[in-house]
C-alpha cells in the first residue's frame, strides 16, 4: 500500500477542482492525480504574443439562482473573484455565405431580454410571454433539483420528499403524482425537445431567436435537443445575465486548485491513472500508468462517463442500468476552432457584442454540422465569433482585439488521419475558414498578427474526451437528467463529477457536479 489518503480524485477539469476544493476547504485530505502538466481540462485561459484567449470557453452565466442561496463562490473559496456582467451579449446573424443578410439581437436580464424579443417581433408578444415563463419555471423545478444534491446539510424537505415521489416508478400512484404536481413543468417536459416546446410559435425567425442559444452551447438540433437543458440555457442567458472572470477562467482554475493546495491537498500532475481498484464491490484506490497504487476511503473520477466506466472499471461489475446507457452513449459534437489577434477594435467594422452567432438560414434542424468532407466541399453553416477583449479589456492592448472563430465538427473527420494528412487538413480548414468568414463579415481576418487553431483531436487531448466532445454527453433527450450517469455510482465509495454526470455540460453545470460529487461525500463522513 502507497498510502493513504480520504480522497482520491482523477482528473483536474472544473468538476474534480471544485469537489477536492470543497472537501479540503471541508477537512478531507484530496489528492488529485492529473496526466497533463497543468489543471483546468477544457477551462484554460493562455497568451501568444500580446493576445489573450480562451481554450474553449465562449461565456458563463451567473452562479446565484432562485433565491437558492447557493453562495457558491463562498462555499468554493472563490467570493475574491471578479465577476464581470455583460449586458448585452448576443448578436445573431443569418448569412448566405457571401454576405449577412438578418440581424437579430438578444439582450439579457429578465425585463431587457423580454422587450428585446417582443421590439422584434411585437405581433408575436403573447407567445414570447408564454415561452418566457415556461423556461423561467422548468429551470426553477431543475434547479431545486441541484439545490438537494449539492446542498450537504441544508435541504427543502418539501422538495426532497417531492423528489423522492417521482420516482416511484407506478405512474398511478398518488404519491408520485404529488412529486409531478411539485415538480410541473420538470414532469412535462423531461421526455420532450426544444422543438416540442416552441411548436405553438409559427413565426419560424421567432422559433430561430429562441432556438439559437441552446444550438450555440450544445450543436444539437432543436428538434433533438431537451427542452429542459434549451429551457435552462434560455433562463441562464436570457432571463438572467451573462458573466465572465476578469482575467478569464484561469483565474478560477488557479483559485480552486491553490485552495486544496493551501488545505493540506495535492494535485499530481503528468501522472495517469489506468485503473480504479474494485475490491468486493467497493472502490478502494488507484493504478498509475507507471503501477504505481494508491488507496483512499472515496475516489471521485472526474473523466468522461464512458472512459471511466469502459477503461478503468472491470465490465464485470456493471450493472444492466449502465451497461444500457454505455451502448447507447452519444458524444457531443467537438468543435473547429480559429484564435485570431487582431490589430485593430472588431468594433469599428459593426460588431459591438462579445458573442456573435452566425447560421445560413433560420432553421436549425437543417444546417450542416461538419465542415470537412473533401477539399471540393469544405463548408461551415453555422459558427461563432466570440470577442474576448469586449468582454475583458485584460486580453489585448487597447485598439486590438482577441477573437475565436468556432464551428462545429466531428472528431471521425480526424480521428484516423496520419500526420502529414493531419498538418495538411489543419491549414487548409483553417485558412479557408477565415476566408469564408471574412467574406460573410467584411471584417479584415487575414491582417491578424497572430493566427492558430484547434481541431477535435487538440480538444481530446485536453479533455481526455475519448470522441473531444466540447460538453461530454450530447445533450439530446434521452441523454438529460437521469440518461446520465450518475455522481453516487453503482460503486460503494466511488463517486463522479464532470459533464457526463446529471447536471450536465458547461462549466457552470459542472461546477454543481462537483458539489454534488463532495456533498455524497459529505453526507457519508
């Protein structure tokens, strides 16, 4: 035996920070072992020349909801953060390839967000309403849900017995009908998509403005994606405001990862763990890639859901439950990302949104979701620009602009390619998509002082996403809420945390992941 430890957790992406930061803050003593050099997975903020920029991350949203008193920041040791609110974040385009030809926008805050869609579409007001308020409650009814999990000790009894009632699997139980009475709009919508919660609305640019942002943070079709997860990014960034940490998200990953340091923690870095050690149904410690062992009461993987489970656990131990959710897992799609810094304010050539979404046409269900076939047919409908320094005046100098072009793209389109094929197929995508870009915005990309991107496999790498999936588990319906995995698994003592799990992708989901994963943990002793 190595030694011993109260926590071991695999893995340094926000969910494993933000459970070791939790417990260490809580006593436990964390050890985390990372196979990279650095923290963060995904989240990472990293400078080229004068520019600043963002491993993946686009925007958040807030971190209080409902009246919750989540206090999260306090509880994470992070209340010295500065947050920044942006207040009018989102301008969305329609293009046709050569040029934009709709602009629309989409302010935040309950009271803006509103007037602005209803400014735009002024005939459609009583629908807006109704759209407005069925997001605001199915997020509510979520996030009680998150408020039980990742609340130790402090628990709505009302909300926890309600819970418990759904799930009663006889549907004509009165008791689980309580459950659906408490939990309404949750209950009616967890089966259904985006598409199934807007199909009243016939203006199809209307139905386009709601469906946008969830398209945006998840690249799945309205018609695919859950109405709770499109309603809950609707409520995040329309009906409240969207944030960001001065100084990027680095700074949070630096803040939790010295707070587990700072309380007796450690993080491991370039040390890879191969295998969790099973012993009589029970998780009890770790294997190295080098062999190396460790023990620990707890272990939390922080990993994709389907790299834990189909390569560091024997398939002997799974149950029927999870061996049905590992055959039917679906990655997200990953993403084609150009980071530009440019010499000049993207500002003075019309753009004075931080995020500016683009799309070929105002139905989503039909755009096309790869951009590289063959060198004839290279071609993205949808993409971002997303305007670092707008957001944050820290990442460029004054009069210059640190920008990311993102597209969606899928990981088979590298997956096999030799190196020489790998190089070539880079530059060309990334150049023919600043091109195509430029040619649609007007805006002068190929004066930038400093040009480089990521492909699918750059983002698995980083992510230890074995399909480099931007938010784990693709967030269609079957996959939401308990068609993930679960943080307390199957596993005396073995417990997860990252996107795959219930809460979902994005860092601030995975964040509550995290406490969720420390609170099972916490509750145990």
């Amino acid at each position: 035996m190595k030694s011993q430890y109260d926590v071991i957790i695999i893995g340094s992406g926000i969910g494993g920070l933000t459970t070791g930061s939790y417990l260490s803050r809580n006593g436990y003593k964390v050890r985390i072992f990372e196979k990279l050099h650095q923290p963060g997975g995904y989240v990472n903020t990293f400078k080229r020349k004068d520019y600043t920029f963002e491993g993946s991350t686009h925007i958040l949203h807030e971190f209080e909801d409902f009246n919750f008193n989540f206090d999260v920041l306090k509880r994470l040791g992070l209340e010295n953060l500065e947050l920044l609110h942006i207040n009018d974040c989102f301008d969305i385009f329609i293009h046709d390839h050569n040029k934009i030809i709709k602009n629309y926008k989409i302010d935040s805050g309950k009271e803006d967000g509103f007037k602005c869609f209803v400014n735009q579409f002024s005939s459609d007001i009583k629908n807006i309403k109704i759209i407005f308020e069925k997001c605001y409650h199915i997020a509510k009814d979520c996030f009680k849900i998150v408020k039980l999990e990742s609340s130790p000790y402090k628990i709505n009894f009302i909300d926890l017995i309600s819970a418990l009632f759904l799930l009663i699997k006889d549907k004509n139980s009165l008791l689980r009908k309580i459950g659906e009475f408490h939990y309404k709009y949750l209950n009616e919508y967890i089966n259904k998509s985006f598409s199934d919660l807007t199909r009243f609305i016939d203006n199809q640019d209307l139905k386009f403005l709601l469906d946008i942002l969830g398209y945006m943070c998840t690249n799945v079709k309205p018609s695919k994606l859950s109405a709770i997860t499109g309603a809950a990014i609707f409520y995040q960034f329309v009906l409240r405001k969207p944030t960001w940490v001065k100084g990027g998200t680095k700074s949070m990953v630096e803040a939790l990862a010295n707070n587990i340091i700072n309380n007796n923690g450690e993080i491991i870095y370039k040390s890879q763990v191969t295998q969790i050690i099973i012993e009589k149904g029970k998780s009890i410690g770790v294997i190295l890639a080098n062999g190396e062992k460790y023990y620990a009461k707890y272990i939390v993987s922080n990993l994709n859901g389907y790299e834990t489970y189909k390569n560091l656990i024997d398939c002997d131990t799974h149950t029927e439950e999870l061996t049905t959710k590992l055959s039917n897992y679906k990655s997200s799609l990953s993403a084609f990302i150009v980071y530009l810094g440019l010499p000049f304010d993207l500002q003075d050539f019309g753009f004075d949104r931080s995020t500016n979404v683009f799309s070929n046409c105002n139905n989503l269900d039909t755009v096309k979701q790869e951009i590289y076939k063959s060198e004839d047919s290279y071609r993205e409908d949808t993409f971002i620009i997303t305007n670092y320094t707008l957001m944050d005046e820290s990442f460029s100098k004054k009069g210059k602009s640190s920008i990311a072009l993102a597209t969606a793209e899928t990981f088979e389109n590298w997956n096999k390619l030799t190196k020489k094929e790998y190089n070539k197929q880079k530059i060309l995508i990334q150049s023919q998509f600043i091109q195509n870009v430029q040619k649609i915005t007007r805006i002068p990309l190929d004066k930038a002082e400093v040009s480089f991107s990521a492909t699918p496999k750059t983002l698995k790498f980083y992510s230890s996403n074995p399909f480099g999936g931007v938010i784990g588990a693709d967030h269609n319906v079957e996959q939401t809420g308990l068609g993930r995995f679960n943080h307390k698994t199957h596993i005396k003592n073995l417990f997860h945390a990252g996107h795959d799990t219930k809460t979902g992708g994005g860092i601030n989901a995975v964040i509550n992941s995290g406490l969720i994963a420390a609170s099972h943990i916490l509750r145990k002793g």
